[in-house]
C-alpha cells in the first residue's frame, strides 16, 4: 500500500479534493438510499452503499491507472476511439426501448455483468479529447472553414446527432463544451459563431420533426418543452415540477446547518435523491455550512485544472486539461442550479457524489488525464533538479588536474 501512495504522481491538491468528495459522498448517498429501500421497495441500503463502494473503487483504481499514461498517447486513442462510440451510439438507439411510452434510449446492456452502460458519458469523454488534439494541431496554422469541416465539426455532428433524440441536456452541454474548448485553442470566432448558428437551426429542425412524426421520439420533445415551459413561466396557476418542488423544500429545511447527517425527511418524497437531486438532500442534512462548502470544492478543483493546464508546457496538453476539466465542474454547476430552480431539468448528476456508474467512471478518467499532465510537469522539475545537481557536483578529473 506504501509503495502505491509513493508511486502516485501528479497534483496533490487535485487528488486530495477528489478523494474528499467521494468519502463525503457515501453519507449523502447512504442516507438518501432509504428512499429506494422503503419507498420504491427495491434492495437495501446496504447493499447499495456496497455497490457505491465498489463504483467508487473502481473510479480510483481507473484513475491511477490513467495518470499513469503519457498524455501523449491521448490523442491517438481518442482518434481510435471516436469510430467506436459511434457504433455503441448507434447500438443503443437501435436497441432503445420505451418505459411508460417515453424514449429510454439512453443505456445499453453489458452481458455477463448485469449492468447497463451509457455511451454518451463516453462520448463527450472522446470528443473532448479529439477536439483538444485536433486545436493543439492546428494551433500555428491558417485554418479555413472549409478545411475544418471534415476533420473536427464532422465527428462532433455525428456524435450529437445520435445523442439528441433520447438526451437533449447532454447534447447541448457537449455542443457547448466543445464550442468553448474550440474559442480557448483559438479557433476563429466568427466561423465559431457559424456552427453556433447551424447548430441552433438543426436543433429547430429535429424538434418541428419530431412534432410531425411523433411516432419517432415517444414524449421526448413533448418533456423538453414542458420542462423549459415550467422553468421560464411567471404564471402562478401553472404548478412546478414536482421534483423541483420537493428539491426547494428541502433545500427550506435546511436552513443554515442542517437538520443532520441521515436526518432528511424529502429524501422520502424526492425522486432520484441519489442521483440527479443529490444535492437537495445535502443542503437538507448540512444546510447551507455543506452547500458552501460543497460549492468551494468544486471551485477549488476548477482553480487547480487551471492551474494545470496553465503549468504546461505543451499545447495539447493545455487544451486537453481544460477540454476534460472543465466538463466535470459544468456539470456540477447544474446539477446544483437544477436543484434551487435556477436551470431547467437536466438529469446531469453530480460529479464524484452522486450514485452511478458511467458518470462515476468517466469523471475518473477525465481526472487521470488531467492528473496524467500534472504528473508529467513533475517529471520535467525533477529532470531539471537532477541535473542542477550533477552540474554542481565537482568533478575529481577536475581537482586533480588543478593539483597537478
């Protein structure tokens, strides 16, 4: 075990703000598991705190892993890795299914293991480092529009066109994160601007689609609306979602410090309380003292990913830890601005909190990456160290001849 902790590498902060979300996590999820137990009558809490552990331990067992690997290497996989994505994409809108007459579309089952993946969460991963290695290569060049078509917007077209149908959230969110990524690696803004447009007329063209054709998405277009409807309407006849309502209620209970950890009461009422809604029951048991807290953390990592990405030296290497970073805590962000009505419904979970696989295991190999950068800047001091050393070592041949 001593050898292991010598062998990780990398930046300490980063690592320690990690590993103290996920400790943190277990109380919340713990807590907020009885709602599946006693409520929906499935499982125990038990058996879902070991199942958290396990995700959890595979997360970090992931992430050494990961930041053992030369960045470098990141940006042949992530080419490899794209054609792949399509195809898992493409296999799990084919194989979608309808639960209570709405697409499901969203997972796909791994055999031999029992559980379902979802390969949007591997997707944006991929992208995001696709789209970093192809602006670190572009970096010194004149780029037209044109010339950028087939290599980077085509990819990313694909990948968010088989992503929307069954998950318009994690389809805007990749949109945005790549068109931010591309403006920070210098791409032109004003073809930046082009593709926003483009961008915002498919997404008018799928939706007057999937009215005419409602036969083709089952309710999805229908719940976007509704849920935008809910979130930007001022009319008070109009009653709000009924998970944003047990979330403000609980986050009312809160109050200052909390009503104690395992305490919370919305937990009962509120669905997905251990994952998309996590954040609610955290305020409920810490109040706003945990929420605060919470929220530094997150800001905390967003300051050391910068500071990551600012320490390198390589450009890829700056765009890869900004492409993967920033994702984590965007995500982050709304899954708490859901939470106190501030955004519309999403469905994003919070990152290293919240119970789930996919999410959890992704968030930890953007983390290895990053980790995997900082570790090689490391590397770098330590070769400059060493031969400052050696250079003021004295030399015997030197000494001798000086004697002579």
């Amino acid at each position: 075990m001593l050898q292991i902790f010598k062998s990780i590498k990398g930046d300490k902060a980063i690592w320690a703000v990690v590993t103290m979300l996920a400790l943190f996590s277990f109380l919340p999820v713990y807590s907020a598991s009885t709602n599946l137990v006693y409520v929906v009558g499935k499982g125990t809490t038990l058996g879902y705190l070991i199942r958290h552990t396990i995700l959890l331990l595979l997360g970090f067992v992931i992430m050494y892993a990961v930041h053992k690997l030369p960045f470098k290497y990141f940006k042949g996989i992530a080419i490899l890795f794209v054609p792949l994505v399509i195809v898992l994409l493409v296999v799990t809108m084919l194989q979608g299914t309808t639960i209570g007459g709405a697409n499901a579309s969203r997972w796909i089952q791994l055999p031999f293991v029992g559980m379902s993946f979802q390969p949007s969460t591997l997707a944006s991963l991929v992208l995001m480092v696709y789209v970093a290695g192809y602006l670190a290569k572009i970096k010194d060049k004149k780029i037209t529009f044109k010339d950028s078509i087939l290599p980077l917007w085509a990819p990313v077209a694909v990948v968010l066109m088989l992503i929307l149908p069954a998950n318009f959230s994690t389809t805007a969110i990749i949109f945005f994160m790549v068109c931010v990524l591309c403006f920070l690696g210098g791409y032109p803004i004003k073809y930046l601007l082009s593709i926003i447009g483009v961008g915002i007329l498919s997404l008018t063209f799928f939706v007057l689609v999937a009215k005419a054709f409602p036969g083709l998405f089952p309710n999805r277009v229908d719940t976007w609306i509704s849920r935008v409807e809910n979130f930007v309407s001022a009319d008070e006849n109009i009653n709000d979602d009924y998970q944003i309502l047990k979330a403000k209620t609980a986050i009312a209970l809160g109050n200052v410090t909390g009503v104690g950890a395992g305490k919370s009461v919305m937990k009962n009422f509120l669905p997905q309380s251990t994952s998309d809604f996590i954040f609610a029951i955290i305020v409920e048991e810490y109040g706003l003292v945990g929420a605060v807290v919470l929220l530094l953390s997150y800001l905390f990592l967003l300051f050391r990913i910068i500071i990551v990405s600012q320490k390198c030296d390589s450009v890829f290497g700056k765009l890869l830890v900004m492409g993967v970073g920033l994702p984590i805590i965007f995500q982050a962000f709304i899954n708490m601005a859901v939470a106190v009505e501030l955004f519309p419904v999403t469905g994003q979970t919070l990152p290293l909190i919240s119970s789930g696989g996919t999410s959890t295991w992704m968030t930890c190999i953007a983390l290895g990456i990053i980790l995997s950068v900082s570790a090689k800047r490391d590397e770098f001091k330590e070769e400059e160290v060493l031969k400052e050393n050696l250079e003021e070592e004295i030399n015997p041949l030197e000494v001798l001849s000086e004697q002579l």
